[in-house]
C-alpha cells in the first residue's frame, strides 16, 4: 500500500504487471520480516527499487511505521500462539485425563 502511495503522490502510473511485481515483492520480503523490528521500513526498499520508484520518499512512512509495526508484531505474536495450540492438541499419546490435577 505504501508503494501504491508513494506512487500517486508523484503522479506516476503503474501498470498491472508493476503492481503485481509490487504484490509479489511484498509477500516475499514479508516472510522473513516478522521478527525484525520496524522491518516494514527496510522491506520497503526493496519494493520501491523493484518498481523504479525513490527511495526517499519512504521516509514519509518513519511516523506511522512505529505505530503499524505495533500491530504487525500483535499478529504474529497471535498467529504462532494459534499455531502452538493447535500442535499441542494434535501431540500423539497424551493422555487428557492425566494432566488434570485433582483438587482436594
């Protein structure tokens, strides 16, 4: 979305196979971002520099990324806790009836 704006801010159009470039910049720098701080900010040259767009204006992003950053960080502390659960439910030969502890 950054990238999107960025480029509607220098009037520049891009086309449906810079937008998908966009897309698939996106996905591929996002997967190994989540455990980095403020990580939207460095993936975001790499989409910028993809599409030809400069880089300085991601620095129009600086105020907002510590606020977006909060958010993402929420999502995938929820995401991997989703995720251990449900592996924890799945674990072979546990016994649900041992792991209560009887009250007195």
């Amino acid at each position: 979305m950054a990238a999107l704006f960025i480029a509607q801010l220098l009037g520049r159009h891009l086309g449906i196979d810079q937008q998908l470039i966009i897309v698939l910049c996106a996905v591929a720098a996002s997967v190994g971002a989540a455990g980095i701080p403020s990580a939207g900010l460095i993936t975001m040259t790499l989409v910028l520099t993809a599409v030809d767009l400069p880089l300085e204006y991601s620095l129009l992003l600086i105020p907002i990324d510590w606020f977006l950053d909060r958010f993402r960080t929420m999502i995938n502390v929820c995401g991997d806790l989703c995720v251990s659960c449900v592996l924890d439910g799945k674990t072979p030969g546990r016994d649900e009836e041992s792991e209560h502890v009887a009250q007195p």
